[in-house]
C-alpha cells in the first residue's frame, strides 16, 4: 500500500483505502465506477487506535471510498462536511455507529 499511495499520491506511508475512478460504461445501465484498494493492516489498525468496531470500520473505509469514486472529495473544508455527512448517513442506514461528529464551525 506504501507504494500505491507513493505512486499514485506522492504520499510515502500506507494509507487506509485508495480509489481509483473508470467510470466506464460496461453494459447498457451498468457503469464500472473504479477499484478501491483497502489496507487491512491499516484499517484494523485504525479500529483500534479510533476505539471503534471492526466491521464498523471496514464498512466506513468502503463507503469513503466508494463516495471518492462517485466523485465527493474532502481537500476544501465544505467538500469535507458534505462527504462526512454523506458517510454519516449511510453508516446509519447500515446501521453502524456514526464515523464523525460533524461540527460546521
């Protein structure tokens, strides 16, 4: 994942997930929307360092970056609270505990 994330992101440390968009039409009413690449040793790494459940934490780490394929992103702080309300309530409707406490200050 080290090397992904260098490759891909000029960051030179593993990261959680990695998306990569396609959005190809494959059939007619299926689009192809990308690959996501998870790092099971940083996610579960992070379930405990964030104290929240495993499966909790996989499921966060798909839908964020599920929603980086759709085209959300989280650079600018308005971006961030839109994509971090978008992952609360999807975790809910799952229901898993919520992943932020969204603060709009």
């Amino acid at each position: 994942m080290s090397n992904l994330n260098f490759t891909y992101r000029q960051c030179n440390f593993p990261t959680n997930i990695l998306s990569f968009q396609y959005n190809q039409v494959i059939k007619k009413n299926h689009i192809l929307l990308g690959d996501l690449i998870l790092c099971k040793n940083v996610i579960e790494q992070e379930a405990i360092k964030y104290k929240k459940n495993i499966y909790s934490r996989w499921a966060h780490m798909i839908i964020h970056g599920t929603l980086h394929l759709l085209g959300y992103d989280h650079k600018e702080k308005n971006e961030k609270l839109q994509m971090e309300s978008i992952e609360n309530k999807i975790m809910l409707y799952f229901n898993y505990p919520l992943p932020y406490v969204l603060n709009n200050n």
